[in-house]
C-alpha cells in the first residue's frame, strides 16, 4: 500500500509516471478524434494496451501516470464529472492489477521473476493477467456506464472487454519485447511480508474473483433478459467493486526472485529469443485476421459499426486464443526439447569452464548431471559428447601428473648422472700441483645431458702419466653408461703397467665380451715416461691429435689407426713411440670440435682447427682451450651443439731437471 | 636436415640402399630399423654417393650391419666420397669394410 505513495518521493518514479500519461495521452487522442464508437465514452482504443503494460513494467508510478492522462483526456473531451472520477479510479487499477498480480500469483514451481516474456509460463501468466484485468475493468467499466445511463451492459460489454484485451495482447507482446531488449528495468516490489501476513494477506485477492463473478453473471443475466440493468442494482455493484478495487492495494506481494545473475556470454538467452520470435509472429497473423475482417465487414455494409466492431473485436479475441494455444503448445514442445536442454548444457559447460581442473571434486556431479540432458537427438549427442570429454579430460589430467612426475624424477635422475660423470674425469686443475714437469688442462661439454665423451689422465707410477681421449658412438645415457666401463677397464689396464697397444688389445676384448647394443668407442692413448719424454701411444680410430714441438707449429700426429674398441673382436693394437721435450704441446679432443656444426651446415674442419692453433702458439694449455671453445661457439652461432666437445691439452715443462735431479 | 633411404632388389637376396643426406644421431636408428627388416638376403650393397655425412652412431650401425652381414653373406659399400673415405679411415674402419 505504502507504495502506491512513495511514487511522489522518487525522481525515477515521476519521471516515469509523467512519460505514462504523456504517452496515454498522446496515443489516445488522435483515435479519440478519428473513430468515436459510443459518443463521448469510447473508441478503438490502441491506447487500451497501454495500462495494463506500462502497469506491469513500471508499477505504481505508471497507474498514477495513466489516470491522470486519461482524467486530461475525459476533461478536454467534455466528459461529466462522474465519468470523470470513475474513469480516474478505473484507469488507475486497469494499470495496478496486472503488476499486483505479476508479483503475487506463482504459476506451478516458477518463481516470481522481475517481469519478462522469456518461457511458456510467462506467456501463460502474462496472458492470465491481461484477461482478469480486463474483465475487472470491463465490468467497472460497464457498470459505470449503466449508472450513467449511457448503454446497456450487454451491447458494450464484449466490445470493452475485447478492446481492452485485444489490445493488449497484439501490442503488449512487441512493446515488452521492445522494453526488455533496450534494457528498461521493470519496477519490482520491496515490501517484505511474513510467512503468516502472507497467508492471510491471500483473501485480499478476494475482490478481482467478486468483480469478475459480478461482470459475467450481470452480462449473461442481460444478454438472456435483452434488458439493461436496475439502476440501482447497478449503483450497488459498482460500490461493492469500488470497495473491492480500494481493498486490493493491501494485498501484499510475494517475495521476487533477485534477478539472475547475468550468464557470462548470454545477453538473450534462446529460449527468449524463440518466444518472443514465435509471439511477434503470431501478432502479425493476428492483425492480419484483423485486416481481413475488417475488409469483409466494410463490403457488407448492412451492420451498424457498433455491431461490426463488436463482431471484428470478437474474432480477433477468438482468434487470439486458437493462435495463442497453439503457439503456446508449439513453444512448450520447443522449450520442453530444445531451448531447455541447451540451456542446462550451457550452463553445465559453463560451470565446467569455470572450475579448476587440477583436483576432480563437483566433476562427477557435473559428468552426471550431462547423462541427464535428455538423448536421442543432437543435444543429447552433445550432452554425451560433452561429458565424455570431460571425462577424458580428467584422465589427461591424471596421466599428465603422472607423466610429469616421471620426467622430472628422470630430470632429476639425469642430473645426478651428469655430475657422477663430470666428477669421474679429473676435474681439479691444476691437477698435480707438485709436478712441474708438465701442465695439463682438460674439459667437457656434453651436447646432451650425460655425453659418450670422455678424457682420463692419471699418474701410473712416480714416472708414467697416461692420458686417455675418448668417444662412445651415440649419445645419452646408453653412450654414457659404456663410457663409465671403458674408462675403468682402460685405467684398470693401465695401472697394471701395460703398454698401451696391450691395454687396448685386452680393453677391446673385455668391451666385445657384451655388446649387445653394437656400441664402440673411438680412443686414443698415450703414456708418458716422464724421466725420458718417451712417449708411447696407440690410437683406436680417433681422430688424430695435433703436436706442437717446441718453438714449432702444430701438425697433424697421423698413424696407422687401428679398429675402433669394442667393434671386432680380436684386433692387435700398434703403438707407436716418440720423445717429448720441453715446450711440446699435445693437444687431443673428440670428433664434436671438427664436426661442430653451423647453422649453414658447414663444419668446423681439422683444417680450421689446425689455422687457429697455430694463431695460438704460445697459449698455455688453459687459455688455449678456452679459446679454441671461444673460436667454435662463435663459428657455431645460434645452431644446436650435436656432440659432445671435449679437449686434452699436455705440456711438457721440464722433463730433464727432473731426470737431472733424480741422478742426483 | 633428414636421410633418406631408396631400397632396389637385384633379385631376391640382394639390394641396394641408396642414402642421401646426413648419417648421424637423429637418422641412424632409421638405418637400423631397414637392415633389421633385410631378413634372408647374401648382398647387402650401399650408395654412398650422395650421403654428406657420417658421424659416430651411423659408423655402429655400419659396423651392426658388417657384424650381421658377416653371419650370411657380405656387405659392400660404393660411391663411398673423400671425406666419409676419410671417416674410415681414421677410424679404422676401412679395414673391416668391403669398399668398391
């Protein structure tokens, strides 16, 4: 009730009201002027549709609008002050019942929503409202009339009722469309009431059914007696309605779902979209029956215009109805089977969208939920599609942990490979600080994380040095694993005091003992007397070292290469010999140096090799590695390294102090 | 860039694999999945005239391939170019090849 006056106290309110009775006013003028039906009463009234929508969207502030509108009308029409003041009450609930009713009646579970033509039940609804309205109003209406003496109730009565629900109908449908497209939003009650008020407060609800009951018994009544009504009878009813309307305001409303929280990506949703497509449809074939029955009526020109709009009005009601069930039908099997099942698959994908899908929790719910969409059709297809990839999804998700937690156990198993072997070549330079009769140098870079190449140098006894140079073909763990064995066979071999040819004669049959796999290794060795300088050495088929004599260049060690280890079984090596002095450089690395690879498919070459040391002199072994590495990675640039670079430099300082001394 | 390999019978125990381009980490397994189909046949002859490059694993495929070739008949390699000729050589390779 304290709505109908708050409308005074709100600027949207007013404004809204002021725009209704502008709007009233205006569309009904020119009509009021053009096509008068009962003198000074009333005419085709497209403006009838007006009440009861702007009622329904705007409330409280559209009824006051709208009364005063038509008192403006009645007034500068000349109407009497009885017409007058009863047009104003009329008017005024012609526009409050249809939003007192939106928010208090439920159709079966739907809740009460904020105003909308978006389903079956709205239309349903909608459609309930304008004709209870309608019926009121027409039975006020009538009753006002037969109290002013202007008619009988039986002649005006359909006309009125089908003038104010026609309208209505035809033309509400595209002007709510209209104000839900460009977002106006609809008044929605606030007013809160208990459970109990609630229930009692459904008695109030009374006064529509007594009006209603009073206008079709009084129209039946006349329409069989052919009689107007006792005055007086009449003057009773319409105060038991004036009553009755007065008492209405006080029923209260029920409580309105909150708007739905708008869906992501959904502006119209389908199932508006086919409802209001399928309505604005049914209006054209409406006024299309309209048109061609007012054609037929004007070539019979027999009636009175009284009775032909009285019959057009009838058909077009009548007409409204079949349309009407039958739209509603086809859009309940419409709803029923498509717009609904795409609608709970929206929102399932959507909430699936949502959620996290690193843990499972709500996902059953959901994949359930899917199985429920109805099938047989091309949603249900899409249902069971749908689930059956979230389903997978899951599964990925759990092979994808798994699958992730190998590769960084291996990664982390790699790494510790990559150190065991890095600390199982010499690592610590300088690597025999007591020794001044040599400097030696020596690094690794594998192209993998664990590499097939390997360097070695040790101390056999107080006089030998041995130095080892080596690469397993292939790389990886496979190359890697092999290297560990032939690095400790040779040194195993060497220790025992062989020669270098019988060390590779015994390694190579050790090696050939379980090679399964077909891997071999190219390796070249040599040992160090370092009293003499004698210097024995064996190559299996590596590449040739360079040596440098003192205050020469660098050339090329080149000797009868003998099998690779591990290729054939039973192969002798030669070893050749030679006297190192001091100053002499040996240099020895794997084939990754030569056959460093650019991004132009050009190697590196023993020729580019040989140019730079000789560039280099008189580098120490340190600074000569380093930058020979300096030298390959500018010349590699960007492309991958291929194989392992790995590099051994010897110096010999002072092998004959020492052997002085140890004469001494 | 990537081997490719063209196989021509000469009856049915022998054939010829003509390789062209790079023999090295990448492509050597696919060299050695095609010996390992080469069931039954006494010649197994290889183009080498076009092949650019060998590296340390296609060697071990070379020497699987001599190691199976030496069980049931020979294998011999042609058109083998300067460098590759060198390969075999420094690693001593040449002495266990059968090289026309």
């Amino acid at each position: 009730m304290k709505e109908i006056f708050s409308v005074f106290r709100s600027k949207r309110a007013l404004g809204r009201m002021i725009l209704s009775a502008a709007l009233f006013f205006v569309v009904a003028l020119p009509f009021k002027s053009l096509f008068t039906l009962l003198p000074g009463v009333t005419e085709i009234r497209p403006a009838n549709m007006i009440p009861p929508i702007l009622g329904l969207y705007f409330g409280p502030a559209a009824a006051w609008g709208i009364s005063l509108g038509n008192l403006v009308s009645d007034i500068t029409a000349g109407s009497g002050a009885f017409v007058c003041a009863s047009g104003f009450v009329t008017n005024f609930f012609y526009a409050y019942i249809p939003y007192k009713l939106w928010y208090t009646i439920k159709i079966g579970k739907q809740p009460i929503r904020p105003v909308q033509l978006s389903s079956v039940i709205d239309i349903v609804k909608y459609i309930l409202i304008i004709f209870v309205d309608s019926l009121v109003t027409t039975t006020v209406l009538s009753l006002i009339f037969e109290v002013a003496g202007f008619q009988a109730m039986a002649s005006s009565f359909p006309l009125l009722f089908f003038n104010n629900f026609d309208f209505a109908i035809i033309l509400g449908i595209p002007v709510l469309s209209l104000l839900e497209k460009y977002r106006v939003q609809p008044q929605i009650p606030t007013q809160v009431v208990t459970e109990a008020k609630m229930e009692y407060g459904k008695w109030l609800d009374m006064p529509l059914y007594v009006i209603s009951l009073i206008g079709v018994v009084y129209l039946t009544y006349s329409y069989m007696n052919q009689m107007q009504l006792d005055q007086m009878l009449a003057f009773v009813f319409l105060c038991v309605s004036f009553v009755g309307l007065l008492l209405y305001p006080f029923r209260p409303f029920a409580k309105v779902q909150e708007q739905e929280e708008q869906k992501e990506r959904v502006r119209i949703s389908i199932k508006t979209k086919v409802t209001i497509g399928f309505l604005l449809l049914s209006v054209v074939f409406l006024l299309l029956i309209g048109v061609v029955t007012l054609n037929t009526l004007s070539i019979n020109g027999t009636w009175t215009r009284l009775e032909a709009w009285n019959y057009l009005y009838v058909v077009v009601g009548i007409t409204i109805n079949i349309v009407y069930a039958v739209a509603i039908g086809f859009l309940w099997y419409v709803e029923k089977n498509i717009t609904v099942p795409i609608e709970r698959l929206s929102n399932l994908t959507q909430i699936y969208a949502k959620q996290e899908h690193d843990h499972h929790e709500g996902h059953q719910e959901l994949i359930q939920r899917c199985g429920q969409v109805p099938q047989g059709d091309e949603i249900g297809a899409l249902a069971q599609s749908f689930r059956k990839m979230m389903e997978d999804l899951d599964d990925y998700m759990v092979n994808l942990a798994t699958i992730t937690a190998d590769k960084e156990r291996i990664a982390t198993e790699l790494n510790v490979a990559t150190q065991i072997q890095a600390s199982m070549m010499p690592c610590i330079f300088p690597a025999f600080p007591e020794r001044s009769e040599f400097d030696i140098y020596a690094t690794m870079m594998p192209a993998k994380e664990v590499g097939g190449d390997f360097y070695d140098f040790f101390l056999i006894d107080d006089k030998h040095l041995a130095v080892v140079m080596a690469d397993v073909s292939g790389k990886g763990v496979p190359a890697a694993l092999f290297m560990v064995i032939a690095k400790t066979l040779i040194k195993n071999q060497a220790q025992l005091g062989h020669t270098p040819a019988e060390i590779f004669t015994t390694v190579n049959m050790q090696l050939c003992e379980n090679n399964d796999a077909g891997l071999f290794v190219t390796s070249w060795m040599g040992i160090l007397d370092i009293e003499t300088g004698k210097f024995t050495y064996v190559n299996a088929g590596h590449n040739p070292p360079l040596l440098k004599k003192s205050g020469g260049q660098y050339e090329y060690l080149r000797c009868k290469a003998g099998f690779v280890l591990a290729g054939m079984e039973g192969i002798r090596y030669r070893q050749f010999e030679m006297t190192l002095q001091e100053g002499d450089m040996l240099y020895l690395y794997t084939d990754g140096v030569t056959e460093a690879t650019n991004a132009e498919n050009q190697l590196y070459s023993e020729e580019r090799l040989l140019e730079f040391v000789n560039q280099h002199t008189q580098d120490d072994p340190q600074s000569l590695l380093t930058n020979i590495k300096q030298d390959i990675d500018s010349f590699v640039g960007d492309a991958p390294q291929f194989d392992d670079i790995t590099m051994l430099c010897l110096k010999i300082k002072s092998p004959n102090n020492t052997q002085g001394s140890a004469e001494q | 860039m990537a081997l490719t390999i063209n196989r021509s019978w000469a009856g049915e125990k022998e054939v010829t694999l003509i390789l062209e381009g790079r023999l090295d980490t990448t492509t050597a397994p696919q060299l050695e999945k095609e010996i390992q189909e080469l069931d039954g046949i006494t010649c197994l002859k290889m183009d080498f005239e076009k092949l650019d490059y060998l590296s340390s694993a296609g060697l071990r495929v070379l020497l699987l391939a001599q190691k199976k070739m030496n069980r049931c008949g020979e294998m011999i390699l042609n058109h083998v170019n300067e460098t590759i000729m060198e390969v075999f050589d420094v690693t001593g390779f040449i002495d266990i090849l059968t090289i026309e």
